[in-house]
C-alpha cells in the first residue's frame, strides 16, 4: 500500500521557499537601497518607482515567509509520534555452564 504522506514533496517546497525567500529579501534590500538614494529629490519618478517596487518585494517576502511557517507546521504534524514503550535496562549477563 502507498504511503499516506509523501515527504518528499514538502521538503523540496521547503527549499525552494528558502531560495524564494532570500531572493525577495534582496530585491527587497535592493529598491529600500535605490528608493533611499532617490529621497534627495522626493518629487522624482525614481523614487516613487522605487518605492512601488519596496512594496511589492516586501509583500513578496512576507508571503513566502508565511507560507514556509506554515508548511514547517505542516510537515510537523505529520511526523509520526512515537509512542513505543520504554527499554528496561540490561543488566549484566551471566554466562551459562
């Protein structure tokens, strides 16, 4: 019978939201850095771009952020709980004549 769970599937997503992640954290790095830069001139179309674009990865990032908690949670549901009875302890053998 198949398994129930595939685990395998949930760990690559995994993977790739961490990559996602770091990528929207640096875009994100990137247009604070630009829109930063552009807020001598507050007036100009750079900034207000820039700024748009601040936006979009920060809201790109918080999402993928959210979805990884989530899929963390979900993958450790799934995990089986063990419940095996405790192991007496061995004590010492002795050998039989």
């Amino acid at each position: 019978m198949a398994p129930k769970t595939d685990h395998l599937i949930p760990s690559r997503a995994v993977r790739q939201l961490r990559r996602v992640r770091a990528f929207y954290a640096g875009g994100a790095l990137l247009w604070a850095a630009a829109a930063w830069t552009g807020w001598a001139n507050s007036a100009s179309r750079q900034m207000w771009v820039s700024l748009l674009l601040l936006v979009v990865f920060s809201a790109l990032l918080f999402t993928a952020s959210v979805w990884l908690r989530r899929l963390r949670a979900a993958t450790a549901a799934d995990r089986p709980a063990h419940h095996a009875a405790p192991r007496r302890a061995v004590g010492p053998r002795h050998a039989s004549a």
